[in-house]
C-alpha cells in the first residue's frame, strides 16, 4: 500500500532557490510526523531491506583512503591492514606471519609490498596462513568480501551489488562509528520523519510523498545558509542488506546519490561510510569532478548530520538490548 501526506509547514517559510522539484504534491491526509514514523512500518522495511543478498561484500572505506602509507582496520572483529599496492588497493590480516608484529605500523615498498617494522618481510600475495582478503575498488569505496557476511546458504558474488551512479560527478566521503549495529544504521535512514526536527540545521519542510516496503521518497528543503535552501525529491531504496541509497530524482542535482554503507567492526560496534557523489544537470558539469575544493565542504556537513545519527543509531541499539 501506497501512502502520500505532506507535514505541516514551519512558521519559518524558507527561501528557494535552484530548480524546483517538477511535480505538485497534493496532500491526500495531513498528520503530525510521530504519528507517520510508525515503528512497525519502518520495521518491516528494514526486514525486507535485511532480507536482500550481499554476496558477503562490505565498505572498508574510500578508494583516496588507501595509499602507500598502511593504515589498520578493525572488520568484523579481525585486526586488518589497508595499503595500496601495484594492483590497487589490498587489504590483508594485521599481524606479520613471521612473529605478529604489525604490519600497519610498517611501510610500502616501490613494488607495492607491505614491509614489516620488525624484520623488514615483504609481503605482496599468500605467504603460508597469511593472505590479502577479496576486495573491489569502484572508483570511489573500497569494499571487501568476507565468508562471516555471508547469509546462511548464500553464494559469494565476483563484486558487490553496486548502485547507479552519475558519470560526471563530484565525490565525498565520510567514515565514523559507532556503538551499534548495522541495521541501527539501515533504520535510521529508513526514518526520514525525524529529519527537519533533528537535523534542524540542514532541513525544513520534509514531505513523505511517496513509500513502500522497498522505498520512502521524499520532499524536503536542504538549508544552505539560514533560510535559504533547495527543495528537492529523494528517494530512499537498499541495494543489500548493509546499504541504503539517497538518490535525487527531481529538483536541483537530479542523479545524485548519497550511499550509506554499514560495515561490522566487533560486537556492538559499526563504521558508517557514506558517499556523497553530486552532479547537475546544468549546461556544462565537466569542471564538477575537478571541483576539489567542495568536498570539505560536503564532507563536513555529512560528519555534522552523523553527530546527530550515531545518537539516533546508537540509543536504538541501547533500547533493544534492553
């Protein structure tokens, strides 16, 4: 079942500007926003996002994140190095297989080879127990493929379920955690209602404007300086089960994306990594992807909206292990 209705409209009109989203919204019911967040709606969504295969792949971190400075990763409870090597980025256990030092606190050679700070072992491919993990470089996240993420019964896939992307577009990323797990992550972003009261700092006049048991749309105001924002349509969808997608499909920016990945740490612990990959349909966006200076800017608006959502994420893992 299909359900539209608009929420009621701040006192605080805000200022638009930009390309309007292309379609009237009627309002068919209107009602307050706790009443639309039904937890048992959002619980079945979140189920039947959970449901969905990931061929066992999760986000490690971005593509720039990985260089030839090793840096250590905690996945799933296993202690990992990330480095870039003569194939692209790899991603290995921590511990040397000679005498556990670790590797992260080594260096990379000019062929791309982990060095150990202890005994200067250079490690590239298997070495006895040791070996680099599976991963995949979409240009933008480094992901990784374990057998614990797997589902019961589900087979391993040569690359991860991978959302549609605008081609010329700018990218920013950003990756925190936090004491949660993954669908606390999936949840929270399958609940757009609380966005204009939590997030009073970036968005006003949010409109549920379409939704079903695989996707919410939405119409809501991105402030870009005090009153002034941007009305937009956003549709929210899952991939995988440790995935949700943000895509703009009218307004101003229409294609652009903001992946949400959640990716295991340990026992109660999750790393958030969140891709934003804007674009415009304005004559000419060749400059967008050399428009280096932006992604601070996006970057810390996306760290600013997550100290608010691993709160979110975060009392919702409390109340369900209470």
């Amino acid at each position: 079942m299909r359900i539209s209705y608009v929420r009621r409209e701040m006192s605080e009109r805000p200022l638009l500007i930009g390309r309007a989203p292309s379609s009237e919204v009627t309002a068919s019911k209107d009602r307050p926003d706790w009443i639309g967040a039904d937890p048992s709606k959002i619980d079945r969504a979140l189920q039947h996002a959970l449901a969905k295969p990931s061929g066992g792949w999760v986000v490690i971190d971005s593509s720039r994140a990985f260089s030839h400075h090793p840096r250590p990763y905690t996945i799933d409870g296993r202690e990992l190095v990330g480095w870039r090597c003569a194939k692209g980025p790899a991603l290995a256990p921590d511990a040397c297989p000679h005498m556990g030092a670790e590797l992260s606190k080594g260096s990379v050679d000019a062929r791309g080879r982990i060095v150990c700070p202890w005994h200067g072992l250079a490690l590239a491919g298997k070495h006895g127990s040791w070996a680099p993990l599976t991963t995949f470089d979409d240009g933008v996240l480094v992901w990784a493929r374990l057998d614990s993420q797997l589902a019961s019964g589900e087979a391993p896939t040569e690359r991860p379920f991978l959302p549609t992307r605008p081609a010329h577009a700018l990218d920013a990323v950003i990756r925190v955690e936090g004491r949660c797990e993954p669908q606390d992550v999936i949840a929270n972003r399958l609940d757009p209602w609380h966005g204009p009261h939590f997030h009073q700092h970036s968005f006003t006049r949010l409109s549920v404007i379409d939704e079903a048991i695989d996707h919410v749309t939405v119409r809501v105001v991105y402030r870009i300086a005090g009153r002034i924002g941007m009305e937009v349509d956003a549709r929210f969808d899952c991939p995988d089960p440790r995935t949700i997608v943000m895509t703009i499909i009218s307004g101003e920016g229409v294609g652009s994306v903001v992946e949400t990945h959640a990716t295991p740490v340990g026992p109660g612990r999750t790393a958030i990594v969140e891709a934003t990959i804007a674009t415009s349909e304005r004559t000419s966006v060749s400059w967008l992807p050399r428009a280096t200076l932006l992604r601070p800017m996006i970057e810390a608006r996306a760290k600013k909206l997550w100290v608010d959502d691993v709160a979110y994420c975060e009392r919702r893992y409390a109340l369900r292990r209470a």
